[in-house]
C-alpha cells in the first residue's frame, strides 16, 4: 500500500436531492441566480452604501453652500417647536425667532429687528402684503406682551404662534426658491 | 351525436382527466420516487435496477406534469433517473432545466457534464468560440458560483475605494479603482450572460434515441448528415414549420428533425 495525496474521482453522478425543498414551486429568471439574502446583500449593500453616502455628502455640501437657508429652517424649525404659554417669556421667545428667521432669510445684520427694518426688504422680494400685514400683527402683538408684562392681547398664545408659523411659511414660499 | 357523447363519457371514465395533487399525495409521490431511486441503488440486477429507475422517473415526472411543481431539485432529480436508466437525452433536457431554475447548484452542473460525456454525439465548437474561451477564461474555466464571489469581492472593492476616494482623492490611484471596476464589470456581464443563457427559449435536446437530420421539412429531403443524431445532442431550434424544427448544432451546422425528436429546455419550466 502506498502513500500519497487522496485525489477526487473524475466522471459519475452527485446524489439525489430527498429534501421537501424538492416541492416548492419555483419561477425562472435573473431572480434565481442570486438564491440567497445574503448574496443580495453582498451583492447590492455596497452600491447601496455608496449611493446613500453620496447623497448624505450631497446634502452637507449644499448646506455649507447656504448656510443662510440653513439658519432659516432651523429658526423656523424652532418657532415651531415653541410650546404655546400664557407665560412672560412666551411672547418674547416667539418674537426671538421670527427676528434670526427673517435675519437669514433677509440677510440682515445682527442686532433688534422691528417690522420696520423688514418690511421694506420683504416688499422689494416680492411678499404679498397680507403676509407683511400678519407679520406686523405679530411684531406688535409680541412687541406689547414685553411691555405688558408679557400678557398676550387680541390673540391666544396658539393663535399668535399660528399666525407667525403661517407668516414665516408664506414668506419662505416666497423667498425659500428665488435664491 | 349521442354515440360521440356516450364515447367521450367513457374515454373520461377510463382515463380521467390529471388531477392536480394536493401537498399530501405530492409528498407522498416524491418518498415514493426517491425510494424507488434508492433501491434500484442496492439491487444487483440491471433488469431490476433499470425498472425501478423507470418508476422513479415516472413518478417525478407525474410530480411535474400534475403536481404543477417547478424546482431545479425535482428535475435534477428525475435527470439523475433518466442518466441511470441510460436515457442521456432526457437526463441533459432535465439537468438544463434545473441549471435554468438554479445556474449556481454544482451538483447540476457535475451532473449535466457526466451526461453530455456519455452521450454519443461530439461537436467541435467553432473556431471563434475556442478564441471566445481563450479570452474570457475567466467566463469559461470558473464555476458559477467563483465568478458571483469574485463579482461580490470585487464589487465591494470598487465601491469602498469609490467611497473612499469622494474623502480622500489622493488616497486612491485611479488605476486601482478602474481595475476593480473593470473586474466587477466583467463578471457582471459573465453572470449576466449565464442567466439570459439558461433561459434561452430555443435551446432543445433531441431526446429520441436517433433522430435522422435532414435538409428540409420533410422525409422526401436528403439526409443532412452522414449519421443521424443521438439522445442528448443539445441544440437551438431555429423555427417550426408543420411537424418539423428547424435546428441549430452547437458547430453552426443547421438541419431539419421532427418535432416528436426534440424537446425544449424552456417548455416544462
């Protein structure tokens, strides 16, 4: 008896398949080639991968484009977010945001905004003046709470919230795709 | 008029029109069919042997036909019956359509060479098919199943390096990343092709034991070869005409057969 390296047998046939998997109805086509999840995943996870990373990048990218937008939609993001209160602050806090919405979207300096100093920009870009009318409302609104001890008048705290919420969206409607 | 409907009463009595089966009497079919297979294993007499092959095949067959059933196990399965009772012809038919529902089993495909080197007919490929496997080795000379691990390997290479390179550029040499494309891509068609092959709708088998060529549709036309073709000769059918196919040998050489001598890969699937 020698020694040496087992090699495989060439020619004849593999077994029979006795599973129950021999009975389920299968369909051809390009579909069978890949018969497990998992090569669907090692297959289409780096394309995936890639794609989704791209368009993450894509999105930075045009952020750090237009930060300004971004300022926007985050003071916006933040007005909403504002729970409505009869507390002092309220007023105030609302106010706060509608001003760093319309600084970024008007490109103004930092500093106090009246209705004043916005409502001159506002009409040159083209803002109705029912939307300029309800921004006026709410800068006076707010304007009085401060010097009310923060009392709203005229309006519940959830419709003054509404009305500078509804007022910043028109305005974004307007302004948000001329840039 | 009533004699006809009276004869139909009765062919429909005596043979009763197939029935699909219900998952029971399927399962019970198919232990039925593997035990037979397995027996015809452990007898010694060929006669014996080569009969319960036959009721194996049957049976699967019957799995097919009434059972509706279509999976690439069942017909490797009754392949394995038809190669063992000598029937190459409908062992290569079955085995091309259970690679057709499952390109990637290496069990079909060891099978579907075992039987294609007993068959009796030999063709030589054509002169740009030997170029063809000279340049795409890679397509020829590695299995199914290599080439969709290297397409994965690959893929993700190209795509890590990709992504890679959208931080980093300078870390990347092109070359590297056009390599593994290249490679990726490559294999994807390869792959690509082997999927649009096993559901090619004109591949058939001759599945009668000699079927004479001829040069037209007809027995009043030359023979078209000097030997007639044998059980398991793979062919493409051209066109149909009445009774006849038109074929396509695997050398480029065309001929006519009657229909009954062939069977499409794609008309059980």
């Amino acid at each position: 008896m020698t020694h040496g390296e087992l090699e495989s047998a060439e020619g004849g046939i593999a077994h029979n398949y006795e599973d129950d998997d021999a009975l389920v109805d299968h369909h051809p086509g390009l579909g069978r080639l890949v018969s497990s999840p998992l090569w669907v995943v090692a297959l289409g996870g780096p394309p995936a991968a890639y794609f989704g990373l791209l368009a993450l990048l894509a999105i930075r990218r045009r952020r750090e484009a237009d930060p300004a937008t971004v300022a926007a939609h985050a003071a916006l993001h933040e007005l909403a977010a504002l729970t409505p209160s009869v507390e002092a602050g309220f007023a105030s806090s609302l106010l706060e945001k509608l001003r760093a919405y319309l600084r970024a979207r008007l490109d103004l300096p930092p500093g106090a905004l009246t209705f004043a100093d916005v409502e001159g920009p506002l009409r040159a870009r083209g803002v109705d003046a029912d939307t300029r009318q309800d921004l006026r409302q709410v800068f006076a609104v707010c304007e009085a709470a401060r010097y009310a001890g923060g009392a709203v008048s005229g309006l519940t705290p959830a419709e003054l919230q509404s009305k500078a919420l509804e007022s910043g969206r028109a305005v974004e409607r307007t302004l948000g795709g001329a840039r | 008029m009533r004699l006809a409907v009276a004869l139909l009463s009765l062919l429909v009595c005596v043979h009763p029109l197939p029935a699909a089966l219900d998952a029971q009497q399927a399962k019970q079919l198919f232990d039925e069919a593997n035990g037979a297979f397995r027996q015809a294993g452990e007898t010694t007499d060929p006669r014996e042997a080569f009969g319960l092959y036959q009721s194996a095949a049957l049976r699967y067959e019957r799995l097919l036909d009434e059972g509706g059933i279509r999976n690439a196990k069942l017909f490797y399965d009754l392949g394995n019956a038809y190669f063992r009772s000598g029937d190459f012809g409908r062992a290569i038919l079955n085995y091309r359509r259970a690679q057709a529902l499952a390109p990637s089993d290496s069990n079909v495909r060891q099978n579907l060479e075992a039987a294609r080197a007993a068959r009796t007919d030999r063709f030589a490929d054509p002169t740009e098919t030997r170029v063809l496997r000279t340049l795409l080795f890679w397509h020829f000379d590695l299995s199914f199943g290599t080439r969709l691990a290297l397409l994965a390997v690959f893929s993700a290479a190209f795509w890590c390096l990709a992504a890679l390179r959208l931080f980093r550029p300078e870390r990347v040499p092109r070359p590297a990343l056009a390599l593994c494309g290249g490679l990726a891509a490559a294999l994807l068609l390869s792959v690509a092709f082997e999927g649009w092959r096993a559901g090619d709708e004109a591949a058939g088998v001759i599945v009668a034991k000699e079927a004479t060529a001829r040069k037209g549709d007809g027995d009043n036309y030359e023979p078209a070869f000097t030997e007639p073709l044998h059980a398991g000769a793979e062919i493409r059918v051209l066109e149909r005409r009445g009774d006849w196919s038109h074929g396509e040998l695997p050398d480029g050489r065309t001929f006519w057969v009657r229909d009954r001598d062939v069977e499409m890969v794609r008309e059980a699937l």
